[in-house]
C-alpha cells in the first residue's frame, strides 16, 4: 500500500482530467507512487518507444469522463450565492464549448471568484484522485475516508462583496510590431489564441486576445498558483514567464513555458510544448555562498488544445 501522505494528489488528479488523446497516457509507479508519462513516440523515457502493454509492473491512470469535471461546473454555479453570477455561469455550461465559456466568463466578468473556482475545482479533483487510488486498491482505506471527510467542497464567497476585475494575472500580450488590424487578421485566419494545457503538475489557461487587448493567464505548477506571469511571441513561438514560488535565503523557483503557434481555423487543435521549471538557489547570505551549481533545471513537457476565439 501506497503512503497517502507522501502521493502527489494535484498530479494524480490532473492525469484523471487529461482528456487530450491516446497518444499519450500516465502511469503509477504502484511500489513508489511516481507518477509516469508514456507516449507513443517517445516511451516512458522520452527516447525509446514501447508499447503501452509492455510495460509491467505499472497501473495506468484512465481519464474520468468529461462529465465529471463539467458537474463540477455546475455545482459551481448553482452553489454562487449571488444570483445573477449564477445565471450568467449557468448559461455559459449550454450547448457546445461549455468549458471554454465557463472559463471565458470568470476571467471576463467575475475575476474575483477565480480563486473560489480553483479551489472548489482542485479540493474535488484530490477527492476523486483519493477515491481512484483506493478503487485500484493503492492506498489504505481508513486513510482515504479519513482524508475524504476532511475535506468537504469549501464554501464559496457572496461576489456582492468581491473587488474589482482588476487583477495580477491580467498582462499585456508582447504583440511584437502588430497592430490592431493585424490581431483581428489573425482571428479572421484563424491563429489559435486560446491554449489549455497540460502536463505533469502543470495545468492553464493562456488567452491571448482577452478584453481590451490583453491577455489572461492563470497556470498552476504541483498546486501553486503563478504569480506576475508575462506573455511574448518569440521565434520559439508563445511564451509564458512566471514566479511558481520563492523561499528567502533559501531558492526561488521560475516557470517559462513554451508553446508553438498554432492555425485553428476549424476548432480545437491538439499541440505539444514544454515547460521548464528553474530554481535558483542562494542562502542568508546570497547567493554567492551557494557551494557550486546555482541554478537548477526541470523539463516537463506539456500537451494541449488551442481554439480561435472571437473577442
């Protein structure tokens, strides 16, 4: 049996939400608990390919179906104790592309409950990600109703009394010599400017054309929200710079993701970037103290959709 404790619960859960396709899969590590990605080009070492049925001694982590996470949603919604934030939602989980315009109206309209939806939304996902280890026998069951019955849906706060839109996350888009034409060229053309993605203990929203010309992004690393995240367009193609965490006299820790442009002109088109995590070591009394390497460097890749989205 697996520690509970010692699991990574955000990553387990983001392997249950992964909805992309089946050209890549996670795994566990049933002796371990680490947590594994497996592609078909690539393998389960990022060089040699494998089929997934090869490989012995690992439990694959099937994604829930999309309508568990679009429950939540509604729950979301239903559960606002302001009424017309709860209409306006409600009516955005109708038809087609329930998701995107879920997301879309909480970053438009109601910023401020960003951080309620991202806890309501993760507090459930470490729930089921508990319920999927104990159904495949991986954890101890006390342990797991102990941590279910501790950790209810949060409640959520009354939006009459929420700041402004005004927020951190809300950034101006490195348009490098483009004008306003060009940008609604782009849209025409059908230039992707709306990027989920996910990988391991990353997960985001990147929107490139939200209101008034600027972007949005709101991207989580092993459960840490980023913080001051800015947005370039490079020769290596969409770029997201961030602060995941700082400790003082101790390391601080850096997001750059990269991400291909991408045409969109019919819908949803699946893409693959990479993220890498750098964290820079230093001590009370800086970092000229720190005995021989400074900095040190993680390579996670990501996988994703991007869609063009009318602004």
């Amino acid at each position: 049996m697996l520690d509970l404790n010692t699991l990574d619960l955000a990553e387990i859960a983001d392997a249950l939400a992964d909805q992309n396709d089946y050209e890549h899969r996670w795994l566990i590590n049933p002796d371990s608990g680490d947590i594994l990605l497996w592609t078909s080009e690539t393998g389960i070492d990022g060089q040699n390919p494998v089929d997934l049925d090869e490989l012995e001694g690992l439990v694959c982590i099937d994604p829930l179906p999309s309508y568990v996470w679009y429950r939540d949603m509604v729950d979301f919604a239903e559960e606002i104790r302001d009424e017309r934030a709860g209409r306006r939602l409600a009516r955005a989980l109708q038809g087609r592309g329930a998701f995107r315009r879920f997301k879309d109206e909480l970053h438009d309209e109601y910023p401020h409950l960003l951080a309620a939806w991202y806890t309501f939304r993760d507090v459930r996902a470490q729930r089921r990600a508990v319920e999927w280890l104990l159904d495949n026998s991986l954890i101890d069951e006390t342990a797991a109703m102990r941590f279910l019955s501790e950790h209810p849906d949060p409640d959520l706060p009354d939006v009459s009394t929420a700041p402004s839109r005004d927020r951190d996350t809300t950034i101006s888009v490195a348009t490098i010599g483009r004008t306003a034409g060009d940008e609604e060229d782009a849209v025409a053309g059908g230039s992707a400017n709306h990027f989920e993605i996910s990988g391991k203990g990353v997960t985001g929203v990147i929107d490139t054309a939200g209101m008034a010309g600027r972007s949005v992004v709101s991207i989580e690393v092993d459960g840490h929200q980023v913080q001051n995240p800015e947005v370039a367009v490079t020769s290596l193609g969409l770029e997201v710079s961030a602060t995941v965490s700082a400790a003082p006299d101790a390391h601080a820790v850096y997001l750059r993701v990269v991400l291909p442009a991408v045409n969109a002109p019919d819908g949803l088109v699946a893409f693959s970037g990479f993220a890498i995590l750098a964290t820079a070591l230093t001590s009370f009394g800086g970092p000229k103290l720190v005995g021989g390497q400074r900095h040190l460097y993680e390579l996670r890749p990501l996988v994703g959709t991007a869609s063009a989205v009318q602004t």
